[in-house]
C-alpha cells in the first residue's frame, strides 16, 4: 500500500457527515473505488475524500440531482487541472461563479438596441 494519508468508511462518513448508505451509493454512481486493507476494510485515500467532499456539495449544497454532479465533475475534469485537482477549493468556486454567469446570460431576455 502507498505511503500517505487514508480512511476508514467510519472517519469518511464522521468527515462527511453522511451515512455509510450513502457513502456505498456515491462510490457506485460516482465510480469511486476504494482499496480494501487487509482486515477487508474499504479505506480512502485523500484524493478520494477531496472528490467526495465535492460531491457533498454539489448535491446537497448546491441541489443538484446525481445525474447533474456527475456532468458538473465531467465538466471540471475537463478545465486545467489547476482548477480541477486544486486542494483550494477557491479556484473551484471562480471557476463556478464564472460557468454560472455565462449560464445566466443566456437565460436572460436579449436586450433590443
């Protein structure tokens, strides 16, 4: 096993603060794969727990259904991997701020000259 900071289901769900059912249906609908210990446990690594503190916010911060926090992922995955893997969750918030008033803009009423 790597070097590095891991977690147990139970230190993931405390930090999440979500329930180890919901944990088991993010790993599936997300393909999150989790490496198992050699007690079978399934454990974490940090990037794994970065990933899923934003899929907590997508889906219950910002309401979107899994289906949208799974396009919402894609598309980040597909920016610069400064705004994408950045542990500043900043970035990532400038980069939102920016997708949605492009979005709105679109949604408001041409203007007429």
């Amino acid at each position: 096993m790597k070097s590095g900071k891991f977690y147990l289901v139970t230190e993931v769900c405390r930090r999440l603060g979500i329930e180890p059912h919901i944990l088991r249906y993010w790993e599936q609908e997300f393909e999150i794969k989790p490496i198992r210990n050699s007690a079978g446990r399934r454990i974490y690594n940090e990037a794994q727990l970065q990933r899923l503190q934003l899929i907590k916010r997508l889906v219950r911060v910002e309401k979107l259904t899994v289906a949208g926090a799974r396009r919402q992922l894609s598309r980040m995955s597909a920016q610069p991997s400064h705004v994408a893997a950045s542990p500043d969750h900043r970035q990532t918030l400038l980069w939102l701020r920016k997708e949605l008033v492009s979005i709105s803009g679109l949604l408001e009423p041409q203007r007429r000259t």
